[in-house]
C-alpha cells in the first residue's frame, strides 16, 4: 500500500502536465499532453526505449532520498511513463503542406523534394549498422574516411538496437492538403507499421542519437564505461552509456562540432539538422518545467485554466520547493537568490535592471529590495 500511494503522489506531480504542454513542441494543450501520457503507447521497441533511456537519465528514481525527504521522492519519471508524451509530442509538432513537396529538386523552386522526407534503411545480412547507413546516404567508406571519421571505430560500437529495417514514406495527400507518412519498423520478432499526419521525427531522432552516441564514444568522451542495459533492451549505442553519459552526450548535440562533423550521416534521417539542438532543449525542459515547479501543489485543479488553478498545498510543503529548498513568494526572498551552480551568481542591483513597467505576477526584485 505504501509504494502504491508513493507512486500516485509523485504521478500526479508528474503528470500535471502544464509545464509540458507550454514547453512542448507540438504546442500541445494541457487535455492533449495528459491524454498522450494515458494512452497505449504505439511505438516500435528501439523508440521506446532511447526515450526510456533519456527519461530515466533526467528523473532517475532516487530511493537514496526517501529517509530525507520522503517517499514521494523515490519514483522517478519511468514510474509515470513520461516518454509516451516526448514521442507523442515529437510525433505531431510538424505538419507537411502537399504544396510544399515536389518529385524532385528544383533549385528555382522553393519546394522540397519527396526524397528528403524518405529513409529506407536495413540492417545487411551479416553486416553492421554502419554498413546500412552507408548505403543509405549513397557513400563508401572511403568517403567518410574523407571526412574524418574512424569508421573501423564507428564500425565497431554502433548499433540501432532491435531495429532491422527502417522505412519511412510520404504518401500522397488524401485531399487534406497534407501529407501523411508511411512508417514501418521491424525487429527480430516485431513489426511495427502506422500512417502518420505529421512527420514522424520521434523515432527519426533516434536513430539520429545512437549514431551521435556511437561518435562520443569514439571521440573517447563517455567518462564511464560502456555496457548493454537490460533495462532498455531494445535500444542501440545510446541506451548503452550511464545516465551521466546520455546527458553529456545528448548536450554535445547543443554546444558542440557534432552535427557538423556527422552531417553526411545525419542528413538522410532528419530533413533539417538545426532542428536537433532544439530538440535537445525541449528534452531537457519538458523534464524541468513537468515537475520542478509548484506544479504539484495545485492538486485537482493542474490541468484546469491557469486563471482556474488554485494552491491546495501549502507553499512550503509542496515537492518540487521542497527539493529545491524554495519556500514559495516570500517578501525579500529574492533579492538573496543565487542560480543553482556552485558559488552562485548575485543579481545585479533593483537599479540597474531594465524591466517592464507591469511585473504583475512575477518574482523579480522591486525598487526598495523587497521580492514579489
């Protein structure tokens, strides 16, 4: 009884998905991203689990933080499923207009090609990962010789997991003005097969990260050692690093060379590369903004209206500050605020902020010091 009602409390403050929907790519809306995180997930094996793998690394369970701070602090973001809404938001953020796509490449037409949103990738019989990809992009491996890459090396550590073939197609409108897009995934004992309104990026980006994690491994910047997880078993070379590792390779995606430097690889699977940094944002934030804030302490009323939504839990006692150790708006509190980070940052003086002249409702420091 004891775990059940642990996880119903850490579930609710999960799930109120307020933070989620406003952060979210798809501009889902509070019903949408709580419907998502309820529904069957439909989803091939290897999706699944990097997302499982991503989540876990940001809100592991951490069982060490019961005797502190309670119960409620031992589930951690698998315990609630969060990586059905990351699928289900990546899955339905970008439409494609029918009049937007052409058969070909016209460089005196501002349309994209059919091509660009294709992949038809399979695992060669005997062959490895890389012997796909490459295939896939029309290169040899002398090719990426040329660009720099250690492909024995790469040959060596990547992986899409279960994945045997991969095979993504734009279908013809259905009179919608629409695309939609055929999606099959297959495994050793799975097919997975959906028609899709929007382009599925959700399990694109995953073989996008097991290629990125194949080359942090290469480049020798995983700082612990790498191993098969049994707790993602369909997952590839990203599923395979520590949770730490995940994080800082995910990051080199945002502040780095990476997507430079693999662009020739990446470039079948994702029709913009620019897109990967945000993606990685978004990962991060929809963790934060889901679960560290006040969120859980407006009990019944999170997922009404923001003008509707009422504190049913005292300031002080609610999760997220409590692990913060925020102890709600309190006069003064933050003029004494420094950022997480070790040593801390002082803000500058009240005098020399530029702000708006209406700070309703925000935490900002006033003219006489005294915080809002």
């Amino acid at each position: 009884m004891k775990e059940k009602l642990t996880s119903v409390t850490r579930r609710d403050v999960m799930k109120g998905v307020g933070g989620l929907a406003a952060l979210s790519m798809s501009n889902a809306t509070f019903a949408e991203a709580r419907t998502a995180m309820n529904a069957p997930l439909e989803s091939d094996p290897h999706t699944a689990d990097t997302y499982r793998a991503i989540v876990d690394a940001i809100v592991p369970r951490t069982p060490e933080l019961e005797d502190e701070l309670g119960g409620e602090h031992v589930p951690g973001g698998l315990d609630i499923e969060l990586e059905k809404f990351l699928i289900w938001d990546f899955n339905h953020f970008q439409e494609i207009r029918a009049e937007m796509v052409s058969e070909k490449l016209d460089p005196a037409q501002p349309l994209m090609p059919r091509a660009m949103f294709e992949v038809d990738y399979e695992l060669p019989f005997l062959g490895s990962a890389l012997d796909g990809v490459v295939d896939l992009i029309d290169l040899s491996l002398l090719d990426l010789l040329d660009l720099g890459l250690d492909t024995d090396a790469l040959e060596d550590v990547l992986t899409f997991g279960s994945v045997e073939r991969f095979e993504l197609s734009a279908v013809d409108a259905d009179g919608s003005g629409t695309v939609d897009f055929d999606l099959v995934v297959e495994t050793a004992n799975e097919t997975t097969h959906r028609v899709l309104q929007n382009y599925p990026y959700a399990p694109v980006f995953t073989l996008v990260f097991d290629i990125v994690a194949a080359e942090f491994i290469v480049r020798g910047n995983n700082e612990d050692p790498v191993s098969a997880n049994e707790q993602f078993p369909g997952g590839g070379t990203f599923t395979k690093l520590s949770r730490e590792d995940r994080l800082r390779c995910l990051w080199t995606i945002v502040d780095g060379s990476i997507i430079d430097d693999l662009d020739e690889l990446l470039s079948p699977f994702v029709p913009d590369l620019g897109i990967l940094k945000y993606v990685v944002m978004a990962v991060n934030g929809l963790h934060g903004f889901g679960y560290y804030t006040e969120w859980g302490g407006y009990g019944t009323t999170k997922t009404a209206t923001p003008n509707e939504r009422e504190m049913q839990t005292p300031a002080g006692e609610v999760q997220s500050r409590q692990q913060s150790g925020y102890p709600g708006p309190a006069d003064g509190y933050a003029a004494n605020w420094r950022h997480a980070v070790p040593g801390g940052f002082a803000d500058p003086p009240a005098d020399e902020l530029n702000l708006p002249d209406d700070l309703t409702g925000d935490d900002v420091i006033d003219g006489l010091g005294g915080g809002r």
